[in-house]
C-alpha cells in the first residue's frame, strides 16, 4: 500500500512540474515595433529580456491562419505539384493555403482551398487538430482537416498557382515518396504523420 502511495504522489508531483514548466514564461517582451508589412505578412522586432537577465532582439513573423488537407477516397490521395519560389523548386504536398484573412472560419477555409487547389468538395470534413507552423521566428496557425467524400469539379487556383498540377497518387506511392525524400513539405508530412496516429489508435 505504501508502495503504491509513493508512486501516486511521484506521478502528481511530476505532472505539477510538467504543468509549471509549460506556463512559465521565460522571456518578457520590454517594447515592441512592426518593421515591415504586406499583404501577406508582418514583421516585428521585439526588445525582450530573459529569465537570466540578458536582453536582446526576438524578430517574429505573422501570418494570418492556414489550412492543410488530406484528401482521401479509398486508397488515393490528391496531391499538388507546384514551383516553390523561395527553394527554387517543384514540389509536391498536400493542399494547403491561406487568404491573408483574420479570424477566418477553419473548416470554410480549408474547404475553399481543397476546392481552388483540386476542383474537389468533400462531403465530410474532419478537423484533426491545429499546429504552429515553425515558432521559432513565425506566428502562424495550420488547421489540419482530413476531406473524404470527395465529388470533382473545376478547379480556381490564385495567381501564384498558375502552374499547379493535381496529382492523385496510391497511399503507398505517397508514404514512399514521403521515406525516400521526394515529398520534404513539413505540413505535409505533419499532417499525415497526425493522421496515421490518430488512425491507429482508433484500430486498436
């Protein structure tokens, strides 16, 4: 019995510390000013000071929500192909974007960029959680949605789309272009990581 006490008050007292861990705060924001704007995003430099007392610069990048989805019937999954300007690069992912609007309902976005990117609605979409896209410097939220019941219709991708393909691909083939480097996108890779766990669980 006291054996079993101990290891109660052990976990309590971890989970205490845990929680005490997640909420402190160890860098204060001193002052704070937007050094650059645009349509699609905000830069700010912040004047912070660290637990330690040492202070310094925190440049934080901030973009409106986003949404990624993971378009699913049967044993195919809808891929996009498109050129991505900052890597100088044709990649392959998942469907994803944003409309530079705050406040944007999650599911009403993810289904507008499901349906510009691959000309697909679905008749059932499942919101699988929300991620921060890289905090180390960026503010900015991804709503992950798995689509499923998908009817096809003509796509409307923006301007900076104009050149990209849908590609439906076997899971197989997708997970394999995932392990062997082809596919690097980390929302992608994100998302399908979450959704695998999440289906797993479930089967067991």
């Amino acid at each position: 019995m006291a054996d079993r006490f101990l290891a109660v008050r052990l976990f309590a007292d971890r989970f205490i510390a845990a929680r005490c861990t997640l909420t402190f705060m160890s860098i204060k924001t001193l002052s704070s000013r937007e050094i650059y704007r645009n349509p699609w995003l905000r830069l700010r430099e912040d004047q912070i000071e660290r637990s330690n007392g040492a202070r310094g610069i925190y440049s934080v990048i901030e973009k409106d929500d986003c949404a990624v989805i993971i378009p699913i019937e049967g044993e195919t999954i809808y891929l996009i192909e498109q050129f991505r300007y900052t890597i100088q690069q044709r990649a392959i992912e998942l469907p994803q974007g944003g409309w530079e609007t705050a406040d944007v309902d999650p599911e009403e976005l993810a289904r507008g960029e499901l349906r510009e990117e691959t000309g697909l609605t679905a008749a059932s979409m499942t919101r699988l959680s929300t991620l921060w896209i890289a905090y180390g410097y960026a503010r900015q939220k991804l709503h992950v949605f798995l689509a499923t019941g998908l009817t096809p219709g003509g796509t409307d991708p923006d301007p900076e789309e104009h050149d990209l393909v849908l590609r439906p691909t076997s899971i197989a083939d997708f997970e394999t272009m995932i392990l062997d480097g082809t596919i690097r996108d980390d929302c992608t890779i994100a998302a399908w990581g979450l959704y695998r766990l999440r289906r797993e669980r479930k089967a067991g």
